[in-house]
C-alpha cells in the first residue's frame, strides 16, 4: 500500500492526480475517470484563467461547473498579475466554487508563454512570489498548490528556486513536470529532478508528472524519485480505465490491468459522447467535441482508414454507436500496440516569450492585468 497523499485537509489515497489538460478534462472526463478508480485520486479542471473568472465569463463559469459526486472540488487557475489571481482566488473562496485551487506554471503553449505566464513565469521570482502570496492569502482554508517546469530551457532552469519560494509563501504541495517549456512533450522526462526536487523541499509533498503511460510507470516513477504522488495527463487519452490500474498498483494488486477488449472500449466512447452531450446541453455538439478522442480511444485497434475517418465526423450519438457496431466488437486489447505514448510528442520547440524577458531573473516591470487571457481552457 502506498502512503496517502495529504493536500490541506484532504487525503488523495492512492496519491494518483489527473492532470489539466486543456479540452479534455472536463466534467464529462474526470467524471469517467472517477468511475474506474473508484471514486479514489485527484481529479482537476482544466485551465481556468483568472481574468475570465473574475469578469464571470460564460465559457469559464460552465467549465467550473462540477459534477455532484466531485469531492474534492480541483480547479487549476492560470494567470500573470498578482491582484488578478488574488481576485479570482477570493472569489473561489467566498464562493465555495472549489476545494482545492492548483496553479499553472507549466503550459508551454506560445499564446500563454508569450504574455509571460504557464512554464515562463518562474523565470520572473519576484513576480511568482507575488502570484503566491495574493493566492495563499486570498484562499483562506483552501489548500493552493502549484504545477511547473523544470524551466524555459537548459540554460535557463528554475525549478529548485521556485520550489523553495513556494515553500516560503506557503503552498501546500508542488507537481513537476520533467520537462522545460523548450521540450513542450518532446524528449524523455528527466525523473532525476523530480528527486532533486524532493530533496530541496522536503517540507511539502513533491508529485512528479511526466511519461507516466502505465501503473508500472507511476509505481517506477515514485520508488525510483521518491516523490509523494503522481499526476498523469496524456496516458490516460481515450484510456480513462489507467485510474483502475493505478488504484490496482498504488493498493498491491499489480496484476488487476484494465485490458478492455473493443465491444467495452465501444461502450466508453459512447459514454463519453453521451456525458459530453448532457454536460453541454446538446447532443450534436457533445459528440462533435468527442471526435477529438476517438483516435486515441482507437489506438492499436484494427480498424480501417475509412472507419476511422467516418468515426471522426460523427454527429450524433445513433451515428456514433452504429459505426461502432459495424467494428470487431470481439478483438481483445492490442497489448504493446495500444501501450506506451499518446497524445503530442513535438519537442525542441523555440519558446515565445515577452520582449526582454531573460534579460532579468528579477525585474517583472510591464506585467499586469493587459497581460492576462481573457478566456479558459488553454
């Protein structure tokens, strides 16, 4: 058995996270996770920029919107200027939108690094001091944690002094990403920071994230780090049931795998649509956004070119599952060809970064509320 993971007042036994992923992690989708875990982790929202909350943007007020069943309440926040983040903070708070606040310092997208927020902030310590400051004062009982990159670049690496201020200003538990924001999802994770890491702040818990593509990964990852849990993102793409592997290895039972044949795989995919459809109000346009996960649900299957195209322009739940249906319903889990990575691997991208950014680790002049996104979810 593993050693719970505690987040303010809450225990995430076993210490498995779901990671925000922009477009995906959604109510629909951390609801299914949680049904295969068994109602066990941490499951987060997807990125909520703190402008749009405070302006009580339609979009970002649905995307908050949790599931009854949803316990603990995760909702990462992504934003630049310190009193807006302490706005948004405060509102949670006063608001009871959420239990639990993560912050963003991770996304390595150029539209979020060019205004000098996600994995290019920490580089600004000052400015990441202030972000937590407004953040851990504004939350009141509310845990606050963060989620980052080991730095922009290999010359320019930042997250040992962002742990330590991190610490100092009272965040409850930090996620790393092995990766700089030049590696995007390219490359291999360095786990060896994610131990450095632990080392630094022995004081908080330390999750590593990063090429988690099975249980025996996250089990590796922890034995090999000795970090206190893990947060799993593009592993879990069209493979919600990894959360019942997880649970399964985190509790001992390493040979309880989820290996779904196709006809259970189908029934997912239908529900997914389905829960998509209910959570936006409309049917069409459930299934319309669940075409974006049909490939990965599909990963390692036989299954035609053409089939896969018509899969992937579905409109409607009928025209969904009758093509499903036309399938090999009875062909098992494709061992090895289903496995391993998922999702994006482009790596060695040039960062995107305000003018002037690297000239001073310290100086954060020209960053305010012009700065910040105005809409949610990445």
């Amino acid at each position: 058995m593993s050693t719970p993971l505690t987040i303010g007042p809450h225990t995430v036994q076993p210490p498995v996270v779901l990671a925000p992923m922009a477009g995906i992690t959604n109510a629909p989708f951390r609801t299914l996770c949680r049904e295969f875990s068994g109602g066990k982790g941490l499951f987060v929202s997807e990125m909520i920029t703190t402008r749009a909350l405070v302006e009580r943007n339609e979009k970002t007020m649905q995307l908050i919107r949790f599931d009854e069943s949803e316990k603990p309440r995760s909702i990462q926040l992504y934003g630049v200027d310190p009193a807006t983040v302490g706005k948004a903070v405060r509102m949670i708070a006063e608001e009871d939108l959420a239990d639990h606040i993560d912050l963003n310092f991770g996304c390595p997208v150029p539209k979020v690094t060019r205004k000098g927020g996600g994995s290019a902030l920490p580089y600004k310590r000052h400015l990441l001091r202030a972000i937590l400051r407004e953040a851990v004062s504004g939350a009141g009982d509310l845990p606050v944690t963060m989620k980052m990159r080991k730095g922009i670049d290999d010359d320019h690496v930042t997250y040992l002094d962002a742990g330590r201020i991190a610490v100092e200003e009272g965040v409850t538990a930090i996620a790393l990403h092995g990766r700089t924001a030049a590696q995007h999802y390219g490359g291999t994770a360095d786990w060896d920071a994610i131990a450095r890491l632990k080392e630094h702040v022995p004081e908080i818990p330390v999750l590593g994230n990063g090429d988690i593509w099975s249980a025996d990964d996250a089990v590796r990852m922890v034995r090999e780090t000795g970090c206190d849990g893990v947060v799993v993102g593009r592993g879990c793409l069209g493979r919600p049931w990894l959360f019942a592997d997880l649970v399964a290895a985190f509790e001992g039972r390493e040979q309880d795998v989820a290996r779904p044949a196709l006809r259970e795989v189908a029934d997912s995919m239908v529900r997914h649509a389905a829960l998509l459809g209910e959570w936006i109000g409309d049917e069409s346009r459930g299934v319309i956004d669940f075409r974006k996960h049909v490939a990965w649900y599909l990963k390692g299957f036989s299954v035609g070119s053409e089939m896969r195209k018509r899969l992937a322009v579905t409109s409607s739940l009928e025209e969904l599952r009758s093509g499903l249906d036309e399938l090999d319903l009875d062909q098992p889990w494709p061992i090895g060809a289903a496995d391993g990575p998922r999702g994006r691997t482009s790596g060695n991208n040039r960062v995107v970064l305000p003018d002037g950014w690297l000239k001073d680790p310290y100086d954060c002049a020209g960053i305010g509320e012009d700065a910040e996104l105005d809409t949610s979810g990445g």
